[in-house]
C-alpha cells in the first residue's frame, strides 16, 4: 500500500472467512493428497476435520463480492475488510491478545498442544 500510496492508488485487503465455494473441494483434496506419512499428519488431519464441518454450514459467498464492489467503488475504501462472523472474530481475538496468544488460540482449535 505504501509504495503505491503517492500514484493515487489505494489497496484493501479482502479476509474471508469461511464461505461455501467450489474452492472447499479444491482445499480437502490437495489436503488429503499431502497429509500421508509426514509430520504434518496430526496437523492436517485436524484441520480437514475442522474445514469440513465449517463448510457445511459456511453461507454463500455474497457479502465477499460485495465487500469487493465496495472496495472498488468507494472513494475511500476501508485499508482491510474482514468478511463473515468467523473472520470477524478471528480478527478480534487477534487484535486482543499477544502473537503467542493468538498461536495457542489457533491450536487448540486443531486439537494440537502448544
């Protein structure tokens, strides 16, 4: 944003939450073709599980493309908008607590010890 700030050009950053796509299907499967026989299998297999109930109740993708619309359309677009009730709250937990804080926060929701 800053470099581009003195050519009149104002950038936003779009964080969806969860949002029922075509894209979840996309996700698990890469997910569980890379999940075999490493490190990252406890990771990832909590993390499918985690994604995937999210996705069956994640609403359609509408306010995303209106927070598009705004940021393309608005004179003064918000610098960052966070889109549906999971990102809303991940921002807010993340802006009130500590880095290490917020990293204990995200594992405990993949049922991992910190």
């Amino acid at each position: 944003r800053q470099e581009v700030h003195q050519f009149g050009i104002k950038v936003s950053i779009i964080e969806p939450g969860s949002f029922s796509t075509g894209f979840g299907g996309v996700v698990l499967k890469q997910f569980e073709q890379i999940k075999g026989g490493n490190d990252y299998k406890e990771l990832v297999d909590n993390f499918i599980q985690s994604y995937s109930a999210g996705q069956e109740k994640a609403p359609t993708p509408e306010p995303v493309v209106e927070a598009m619309v705004d940021a393309m359309e608005n004179e003064n677009p918000q610098t960052r908008y966070l889109v549906g009730n999971d990102a809303n709250a991940l921002g807010k937990a993340k802006n009130s607590m500590s880095d290490i804080e917020f990293d204990q926060l995200v594992y405990k929701q993949y049922k991992l010890n910190y």
